[in-house]
C-alpha cells in the first residue's frame, strides 16, 4: 500500500488516547534511560546543580518525570529545599505515578498538576525560574509564546527533540517480513506525521521558534545516547504508539486488526532473537537534540 497522510487531528486524537491510558506510565517508564540522559544536559546548561538560589522550575509534559528525577539526582540532598517544582502533563495516570514517587523519595519541593500546553495555561505569568519542555513539543506547537510569558525575566528554557527514530530500522525489517509485503513508511515519512509537517527534529528549526517567541542567547547541541530499552516485551509495549500509526494510516483497513497483531508478534520474535532471549535486554542508540535560551532581565 503506497504512502498516505496522516492528519495532524489523527496524530493528536492518537496522543490524547495513548496519555489516558492508566498504564501509560508503566509502558514509558523505561524510556527514561534514554531522556535522562538529554535531561541531564538540560540542569547542565541551566547550572542548576551548583547554584544556591531558589529555584521555581516548570517542567511541562513532565511523564514519568525523567528531568524531575534527573534534577533531584544532580542537586546536592542539603540544597533540596531550594527547589520548587510543578510537574505538568495532560496525563493524571503519568502525573500519580510521578507523584508516588516523589513522596518515596522525600521530594518535598514537587507537585504535580494537569496541564494541557494546547489550551490557555493556567499558572502565574512571570513565575517560573526555569521550564524544561522534554521531547514533547511536537505534541504543543504553538506553546513557546505562553511559556515565555511564563518565565521571569532572566529566567531559563530548556526543550529536547528527537533527532531520529532508533527503531525504525528494526520495526522496518519485521514489517517486511509480513507475508502480505505490506508498505513501511520511511524514518522521514514518520517523523513528518509525527511532528505534524513541522522540523521538530532540527534543532536550527527549534532555536528559531525559540527566538521567534521572545528567548534571547539560544544555542543548541545534538548528541547520541546508549540506552537500555528493556527485554523484548517492555520493548513492544513502547512502540505501541508508532505500530498503531502505521497501522491505521497506511495499511488497508479491512485488516488492520489481523496485520497488528501479526507484526507485533513478529517484532517480538525479532527482539527476542537479536537480545538472545525474553529476558534479554535491548540496547539502542538515541538521537537528540538539546536547546536552550533565556528571556532577558
């Protein structure tokens, strides 16, 4: 089946389903191995772990809260009390297992709240220290403006992206093992309908609409990163999303149900055998892109 578009209010209704999901949080977990890593470049760049001023940090499309963690992690325990921290998402399941873990872990300066980045964002202009936006701005194009209004002055932004998909080529090869010799968009095909026609996965692009909403002195980097991903069955669970895509906007719809479940056992059966076994553990190499900026004093 050759290549169709897939509507920007498909890919959104698609979002908005998959974040309600209440095991939404424990499917994504294992992601944060890959995104603490871009996390950590984050606090890096906004020098959060040396400094000693009080900090009101935002971080919105928070999940299960890979820069939350990540910033705990890198702040000295005794300069806890100088952060205060708002972990937003649309997602109450993603935002009560962050929340759980916050209350484990002694982290007294974070709550959480829904927030939903397409709407009017209902938090103090002017507030926020710092707002870390993690590998979800595709999801909230537009929402740059409103988080600058956000910003004190002299205040700090931090954005991730993905610059490719680590999995393409893997989901690929099991796709074409299909008997029905079904078409496999390509890596730009979905990274296109993913971002929504927009170059979320150039980072010259992102230090634009940044600058473009009012942020001063943006840089940007794009790294790698080597991270775990899990044995294959956690593997298969994170790439739900992406399978049902494909699924649902290029395949013949009489047998989506049929030709699902026919490639995800074959997905699996591919992880399997590449991580020797079901309790092998998948290693797969990211591609992201960290930018950064301020708004003036």
């Amino acid at each position: 089946m050759s290549s169709q578009k897939v509507s920007s209010d498909y890919i959104m209704d698609k979002f908005d389903s998959a974040w309600q999901d209440p095991d939404v949080a424990k499917r994504y977990e294992n992601a944060e191995n890959a995104t603490r890593k871009y996390a950590k470049i984050i606090i890096e760049k906004a020098g959060l772990a040396t400094s000693s001023a009080d900090a009101n940090i935002l971080d919105l499309a928070t999940g299960t809260g890979a820069a939350v963690k990540e910033l705990y992690a890198a702040v000295p325990k005794e300069k806890w009390g100088n952060l205060k921290i708002l972990g937003a998402d649309v997602s109450p399941p993603m935002l009560a297992y962050l929340k759980g873990v916050g209350e484990r872990e002694g982290w007294t300066g974070l709550s959480t709240q829904v927030v939903d980045g397409n709407k009017d964002i209902d938090l103090p202009a002017a507030s926020y220290t710092h707002i870390f936006l993690s590998f979800g701005i595709f999801a909230m194009p537009n929402v740059l403006p409103s988080l600058f209004k956000l910003l004190k002055p002299g205040g700090f932004i931090g954005v991730t992206t993905w610059a490719a998909l680590p999995w393409h080529a893997m989901l690929e090869a099991s796709i074409n093992k299909m008997e029905d010799k079904l078409y496999c968009p390509s890596e730009e095909e979905l990274l296109t309908a993913m971002y929504q026609g927009r170059s979320w996965g150039d980072k010259a692009y992102v230090e634009g609409q940044l600058r473009d909403a009012g942020f001063k002195n943006v840089d940007s980097l794009r790294t790698t990163a080597l991270a775990s991903t899990g044995p294959p069955a956690t593997v298969l669970e994170s790439l739900k999303f992406p399978i049902e895509m494909i699924v649902a906007a290029w395949w013949e719809e009489s047998k989506r149900a049929e030709n699902l479940k026919r490639v995800s056992e074959i997905l699996l059966e591919d992880v399997t055998e590449r991580v020797g076994g079901k309790d092998g553990i998948l290693k797969q190499n990211f591609d992201g892109n960290v930018i950064w900026g301020w708004k003036e004093e």
